[in-house]
C-alpha cells in the first residue's frame, strides 16, 4: 500500500501485518497446545515485544481488534461468521464518515435506515467507488457479506463446512500467508486482514471540504448573468428577425 500515517506514528501497513501475527496467536491450534487462552494484556506485550524486535512501533487502536478477536474464539459458526460481519460493517461506516464532509447531522442522514449508505452492500460498493478501497477488498468484502447471509437466512443447522460456504471462504484472498487453512481459520484471518487494511486506509483519511457555493448577490455575479441575458435576447431576434439585405447568388 506505501501509506505513511498523517501523525507521524507508524506506517498503517503495520496494523494489517500485526494482526494477521494476531490470528496466528490466537489460531485454536495453538491455544490446545497451550492448554489456556492468553489474555488481552498477554497477548498486547507479545504483539509491542515482537514488532519492536522488528523495529516497528505497535499500531494505534490494536487493543480493541485484540479484545474482539477474542470473543469469536466461543462463538458458534454462525455466530462467528455474524459477529464479524457486524463489525466491519461498522468499520466501513467509520471509513466513510472520516472521508465525508465533517457535518454530522448530514452524514447521519445517509446511514438512517432509508438512507443510501444504510447497508453493508452499499457501503462496499461506495467506499470502493470512492477509491478508498480497491478491487480485492471489495471483493472480499463481498464474499464475507454473502457468507453472512448464507448464515442469517438459514435457520436450520449450518456451520463453516457447509460447501457453498466453504467455497466463498477458498475465493477470499487477503491471507499474508496464503496457507491452507478450514474454512472458519481462513474467514477469521482473512476478515482481520480486511479489517487492518481499513483501519490502515482510515489513519491517512481527511474529511473532504464541503463544495462552494456562488454568492448570487455579488455584484461580479449579477452584471455577469444579465450581459449573459441580454446576448441571449439579441441572439434569439436575430434569429426570429433575420436581416433584409438581398441574398447574392453566384453563378
């Protein structure tokens, strides 16, 4: 991505790295090897101990996609696959507004519930439309919404294993190691990718400076569109009025 946070803290690249080391923290492999699940502060000095030996500061507002990763260790598949959902949803708002005008009572609007930012589709297609995102994220983004609906409209049992589902989470790409994982281990990484590279793309985001209005009660302004007037009208008589001077036919 090459993008350099505006404070001066760290490049954003590094939040979509740190928390893919974060899934691999938090794999349930490793937790049954441990016997035990680390806790947020355990897992917070790991992350600051292994970037630093790295070089690199900890990304800002870590500790809370720590905590949520957490959670869908006990979640059910369906849970797991709505929980995650939810929250990048929730991201994707946040990415707009920080990119909207800074007017809050309008931007509302567009996140009501009639609004045209209302949904989770929307939101994807608009940020990427925007050029927040590009072509990869918004594909995914797709897919893990999809997945979610596969999950919400079915109310009988259904899990990670079910072939559609399994299916959408082998089409998911940002996985820093493209391994071969079961498909519930390849949705969780994949969405914690996802969500670095939006949280990384909201860091360098500004929010955009409202358009210009034209002071009609100018002076400049008004001479302007009464000369623009006034050639209309002799424009429109010439046309209705044209001269009487003989045409010449040439031979």
């Amino acid at each position: 991505m090459g993008m350099t946070s505006t404070d001066g803290d760290s490049d954003p690249d590094l939040l979509w790295n740190a928390l893919h080391v974060l899934e691999g923290l938090l794999d349930a492999d490793l937790a049954e090897v441990e016997h035990t699940e680390p806790s947020t502060a355990q897992i917070w000095r790991f992350l600051e101990t292994t970037l630093a030996n790295l070089g690199m500061p900890t990304p800002p507002a870590l500790e809370k996609v720590i905590e949520f990763r957490q959670t869908l260790t006990k979640e059910s598949d369906r849970g797991c696959a709505l929980a995650v959902a939810c929250y990048i949803d929730a991201e994707l708002k946040e990415l707009l507004r920080s990119y909207l005008i800074d007017d809050q009572k309008e931007v509302d609007n567009l996140f009501h519930v009639s609004g045209p930012l209302s949904s989770f589709s929307a939101r994807i297609d608009v940020c990427h439309a925007l050029g927040l995102i590009g072509p990869q994220v918004r594909r995914d983004l797709h897919l893990m919404r999809r997945i979610r609906n596969d999950f919400a409209h079915q109310p009988g049992q259904i899990d990670f294993a079910d072939e559609s589902i399994a299916s959408r989470c082998g089409e998911l790409y940002h996985d820093l190691l493209q391994e071969s994982l079961p498909p519930r281990k390849r949705f969780i990484r994949v969405a914690l990718g996802v969500l670095g590279l939006l949280r990384a793309i909201e860091m360098t985001t500004t929010h955009r400076e409202p358009g210009l209005d034209i002071d009609i009660g100018a002076s400049g302004v008004r001479g302007w569109a009464r000369e623009i007037r006034e050639s209309m009208r002799t424009w429109a008589s010439e046309l209705t009025n044209p001269s009487d001077e003989p045409q010449v036919h040439r031979g």
